[in-house]
C-alpha cells in the first residue's frame, strides 16, 4: 500500500493538513495538487497547515499555499512549524535576552535594548528608553519609553515610580496626561499593559502576573 504523505483532519475551526515531513518535496507537492482538487468540501474553509519538522523556504511556502488556495475552497489560515531558521531562532534569542542600564537616563538621552531592558535609575523628562520587549524602571519614570518596538503587544512598562510623558507599546501610543486617575493617584509601583480591546490600561505590579502570567517564564520560578 503507498503512503499518504498529506493527512486531512477536520476541526470545529476547519482542516488541519498534515504534510509528511520525510518524503521528497516534490512528491509532496504533486500528492497536495491531486488531493486539493477532488473537491467535495462546500463553501469556504479555514487550514491550518502542519508541517512539522519540514523546514520550506519562503517560495516553497508561497507554492504550497497557492495549491491549497487556487482552487478557491479553501484559505491557509495558520502554518505550524517544529523547525525554524538560525535568523529566526537569533531573533527570539534577541528578544528573550536581558539588559541591565545602570545610571541615570538624562534629557536628550535615548536608552535602546533588543529584549528587555531594566534600567537601575531614573528616567528624567525629555529621557527614552526604547525595547523590543518589556521595560522595568527601579526609579523614577518621567521621561518616554517605548516597550514592544518590533510589535510585541504583550509588552509592559513598569516603574518604581510611574510618571511618564509618554508611554508607547508596540504601535498604540499614549502622550499621559492628568486625566488617568490611576497614574495620578496611585504612581508608585504602577505598569501599563495593552488590554484586550487593544487600549493601554494601567495596574498596580501586585496585579501583573494575573494580567502577563507568561512573564514568570524567562527565567527563574
């Protein structure tokens, strides 16, 4: 009997279809354009493409989906993967990485890290601290800071004393002002997070493993 080398599988959400991750890719291909054009599904259908430990090439990837999508039943929706390139795997070592600034950030200063940074000092106005994850001031924040700068939405800003400028995650962008009864009444020990409605909220740091639970897992218990 010859061996499947694509898998269907239907979810509440749609297909799942499993790619063998050890044959030829050509005769994957060839086995993923007689499958896909049987037919037999009605209407539109969401794909969620496992290709566990096959590593494709960004024009392998395109020429999979196309197959998947020419036929106009189906739309790859999530391409799961078990490998990923040493670019890839150098930019998550990036963003998992720590820096520590020890001093005082001064006005025109600008402080920039590629994952988190935690600044020992304060962050005068007029000050930037810029990171492409989340930011931990043990000092007085009245400057700017930009968390989550290559789109991480899951970013926070925290201070010992939280008086910022301007708080900026990701791309939502907030100038403070007195209007955050939060901020104004309650500055010590404070962080901003993006909430589920995509707008910057603000909370005590007793309250940000409830908000960040994943915080716990960079490191330590």
């Amino acid at each position: 009997m010859k061996k499947q080398f694509v898998h269907m599988k239907g979810t509440k959400e749609g297909l799942v279809l499993r790619l063998d991750d050890q044959c030829a890719y050509r005769d994957l291909v060839e086995e993923l354009e007689r499958k896909v054009s049987e037919g037999g599904i009605d209407g539109k259908v969401n794909v969620s493409l496992d290709l566990g430990y096959r590593y494709l090439l960004e024009q392998q990837k395109q020429e999979i989906i196309n197959i998947i999508e020419t036929p106009g039943k189906m739309v790859v929706s999530k391409i799961m993967c078990n490998v990923i390139s040493v670019d890839e795997n150098d930019a998550k070592k990036q963003e998992l990485q720590c820096d520590t600034y020890v001093g005082i950030v001064r006005s025109g200063q600008i402080i920039q890290a590629p994952g988190d940074i935690i600044v020992i000092g304060d962050v005068n106005p007029n000050g930037k601290i810029e990171a492409g994850g989340n930011i931990f001031v043990l000092g007085k924040l009245k400057g700017m800071a930009h968390a989550g700068v290559g789109g991480n939405r899951e970013a926070i800003i925290a201070a010992s004393w939280f008086e910022p400028t301007h708080v900026y995650i990701a791309d939502v962008i907030e100038v403070m002002s007195n209007e955050k009864p939060i901020v104004r009444k309650h500055a010590e020990q404070l962080f901003a997070y993006i909430n589920k409605e995509g707008i910057i909220s603000y909370d005590r740091l007793q309250e940000v493993r409830k908000i960040r639970a994943l915080l716990n897992t960079k490191g330590g218990s």
